[in-house]
C-alpha cells in the first residue's frame, strides 16, 4: 500500500512561529506602552494626593512678592583711576525715610547715580556715606515714595544648609531672583581677590553674577540675612577683582550684622568705629591654620581656639581680665571650630560698636572662663597696617637715619613695584623719622580709607630717591 504523509502538522508550527516573529515586538511594544502609561497614571496620582511641590512653589513666589518691592536697581556714572567708569548694581530699601543699601564698590567714585524701584519709577540717589572696609554704603533717594523696606532678620544666626534667594541685575536682567543653600559661614574670601575689609562672609550657591553686587540675600521668611558682594570662579583666582566673572556655585554676602553696625554709623554721619580689643594671637600653632585644641582631662569637654599669645596693657582686654596662653574658643555665641571661624572672630570684635560689650568664653587653667568685653575704638594706625598687610607690605621698620624700612611680600605691592629694603623717608610732603610716623602719616591721608598718598623713598642698594604714589585699593 502506497504510504502517505501529512505535512499539515509542520506548516502550522511553522506558520505560528512566523507570526510569533512577527507578533512577539509589536505585543512587547503594546506591553511596555501600557506599563508606561500605568508608570505615568502612577506618578500624576502621586502629584495630585501630594501636594508639597506646589506648596514650595507657592511659598518660594510669596518671598519674591515680599522681597520684590523693597530690591532696586542701581546705575552709576562717574570715573575712577581717572578714566570715566559706568557700572551697575543693585540694592534694597532699608527704611522708610528712603534709605537704600548698597556695596561700596558699587557707587565707587560716582558722579550720579540713578536708582529704578521695582515699579518701574527712577531716581536719583545720593551717596550718604561709604565704608570701605565692609564694602557698605548708603543712599538717599531723592523721592522715597514707593519704596518698600525690606524686613531684617535681626539678631538670627544663619546656618549651614538653610534655603536661600539672591535678588539683583544679574548681567542687566534687573530684579531677578535666584535660589540656593548656605554652603557655610565665617569664609575669608581673600585669597580669590583684593578683599581689604573683613571677612565673616556668608557662602552660598545661588546664583551671584555681575549686577547682583549690593542686592540682598534673603531667607525663607522672606528677611535680609546678608548682602550679595563677590564671586570666587576661575577668573578671579590669580588675584583679580572677584566682584567679576560668572558664577560658579561659590558666592559671598555680607552678614546682617555687619551691615546693621554700619549702617546706623553712616546714617547719623558719624565716622566708622571699629572694635578694639587688644591682644595677639598666635597663627603658627599646632592645628588648623592657628587653631588649637583643648580638651578636659576626663574627655568631657573639647574645643578648638585662639591661642592669646600677647595682651596690651590699657586694653579691653586687659581690663577684662583676659590672659596670656588663654584660649578663646567663643566670641558672642559663635564656636570657633576651624579656621574659616577665625574670620567670625576678627570680624565680631572689629564691627561691634565700641562701649557695646561682646561675651567670650576661654579655656584656662583646665576650666571654662566667661568675659565680657566692652571694647575701644581701633587706632587708625593699626587699621592702616591691616591694609598694608593685605595690599602686600608685611610689615614697617625703623631705619637707620630716620624713616621706615619697607617688608615686601611677593603680591600686588610687589607688582607695583615696591622692594624690601626700600626706606620711606616722607608721606605727604612730611618727614617720617621712624616706623610709628610713618603709619601715623598714612592714616592722616586716610589709606586705611582706601586713599592713595605720595610716599618719597630712598632705594634699598643706593642713595637714589623718587616719589611714587602707595595706592592700596578699595575692597572689591
């Protein structure tokens, strides 16, 4: 019998496994649209039962419709090293007689200034009074009506990782607003520019760019907690200006407290005092960068400070009882715990206003000691040996024969060409005959103000003089 055989069997395996091929991706397509789909159906029921997004928004929109009002823009004509200089720069109101902050640098030698309210309306302003140590000053509006006041956080100390908005012109786009985070507190931000004032800055990651210089910083109760002064990025670490540049994530305000000191000061015309208190501390100890450490004999108690290496006789401190080889590890409730704090130390004591006590605790002896300090004025002539340290001469001599003999670091006084060993013989027009003439002159002509003087000075290897101009700039 002849045999038969089915392929029917086959053709249709084959003809499932063709259409398996050819279903399988468009049933997987199907399949992962729909998990898509369900994902997504997911995440807006999330958003609609959760509503915390909109509530942050909400919150963030409110401190811009409080702060707005009281921020304003700030354009300047004027000249500066001789040559015509137009800036930008905001500010914000600080009470309701039409008084508006500012940084120094901003209305820098200004010959008008003119000051946009958020509303759109411009006036003309009036440099009040300037600081420039603190890179603080004030303006008068000529018209104050519709300027709003900013409220201040007055007595509150920032912390580390709090939410943060910056206000100002950043790059002309005026009364914009950025948000970020205190990155830290108590930050020396000398060595990314010519910073001759004091450093208890605030650092923060919101967005500081050119034309943000004098806006505020505000917390997330819509208060000023600083003001906007400087940038640190790659440009401005070879020693320029670092009020320039654009941002890179590190920027600088000025503490409220500072401000306020100031402020007040500028406001009733009197000149700027600063805190006094007498001592020398030592900056090559065991520790961080002049710091050193404490520590109870059971482990109980552990401290980082200021080792005291000198007191003044006559001093505050003096008269507080402070002593040599104690460590003061507080200064008016701030811990110095590294060495960042050393700039919340120096700042504290020089911008509180003399007469006005400030509590410090010291470790002494094995236990805690708590003073309290009411400090003097600081002499204009150590304010002038700050500003030469800073500007690059470390230090003034008598000098056989009269005058000042010149130390010399490697730095911007260096640039401008000043030499070790080179004797300053007159200031103004004034025979110095030793060190302490020659830092008295100086601050006669006001250099500890950011003003030049002429300086006659006999050459380090000869007998040659010349007249040159010493120029320690302004904070920038």
């Amino acid at each position: 019998m002849r045999r038969f055989v089915s392929h029917a069997p086959s053709v249709v395996v084959m003809g499932a496994l063709v259409a398996g091929l050819v279903g399988f991706p468009a049933l997987v397509r199907v399949t992962g649209e729909a998990r898509t789909r369900a994902r997504v159906m997911l995440a807006r029921q999330a958003i609609e039962q959760d509503d915390i997004l909109e509530r942050i928004s909400a919150a963030t929109r409110a401190v811009a419709d409080a702060v707005r009002p009281s921020v304003v823009h700030i354009d300047v004509n004027g000249a500066r090293d001789g040559q015509f200089r137009a800036s930008a720069g905001a500010g914000w109101v600080w009470d309701d007689a039409g008084h508006v902050i500012t940084n120094a640098h901003v209305v820098d030698g200004a010959r008008t200034v003119r000051v946009q309210l958020e509303s759109g309306r411009v006036v003309t302003g009036e440099v009040l009074g300037t600081d420039v140590f603190t890179d603080i000053a004030v303006l008068r509006l000529e018209r104050a009506a519709g300027a709003v006041p900013a409220r201040r956080a007055t007595g509150v100390i920032p912390g580390q990782g709090e939410r943060v908005y910056t206000f100002g012109s950043p790059f002309g786009f005026k009364f914009s607003m950025s948000e970020g985070i205190i990155s830290g507190l108590g930050r020396d931000p000398s060595q990314f520019g010519n910073f001759g004032g004091y450093t208890n800055f605030i650092q923060t990651d919101a967005a500081i760019n050119p034309g943000n210089s004098g806006g505020p910083l505000i917390n997330a109760r819509g208060e000023v907690i600083g003001m906007c002064v400087a940038i640190a990025n790659a440009a401005s670490t070879g020693g320029d200006v670092a009020t320039e540049g654009q941002n890179a994530g590190i920027g600088f305000a000025i503490p409220l407290a500072t401000i306020e000191t100031t402020v007040r000061q500028l406001i009733d015309g009197r000149p700027i005092a600063r805190g006094f208190l007498g001592i020398t501390y030592s900056a090559s100890q065991i520790g961080d960068r002049g710091l050193v450490e404490v520590e109870s004999e059971d482990g109980s108690f552990y401290a980082r400070g200021i080792l005291v290496t000198a007191v003044t006789e006559g001093t505050p401190a003096e008269r507080a009882g402070l002593m040599v080889s104690d460590v003061i590890f507080e200064v008016a409730g701030h811990l110095i715990r590294d060495a960042d704090d050393m700039g919340v130390f120096s700042s504290t004591v020089a911008t509180a206003v003399p007469g006005e006590p400030i509590d410090l605790r010291v470790w002494r002896d094995g236990g805690i000691v708590n003073l309290k300090v009411a400090l003097t004025e600081f002499p204009p002539p150590l304010l002038v040996e700050q500003r030469l340290r800073n500007f690059g001469i470390a230090d003034l001599q008598d000098a056989q024969g009269g005058g000042a003999v010149i130390l010399v670091q490697f730095s911007r006084a260096f640039r401008d060409g000043f030499r070790n060993g080179q004797v300053i013989l007159q200031v103004e027009g004034v025979d110095v005959p030793d060190a302490e003439a020659c830092l008295n002159a100086l601050a006669e002509a006001g250099v500890h103000l950011g003003h030049s003087a002429r300086l006659l000075v006999r050459a380090a290897d000869s007998d040659e003089t010349r007249e040159v101009v010493l120029s320690v700039g302004r904070p920038e």
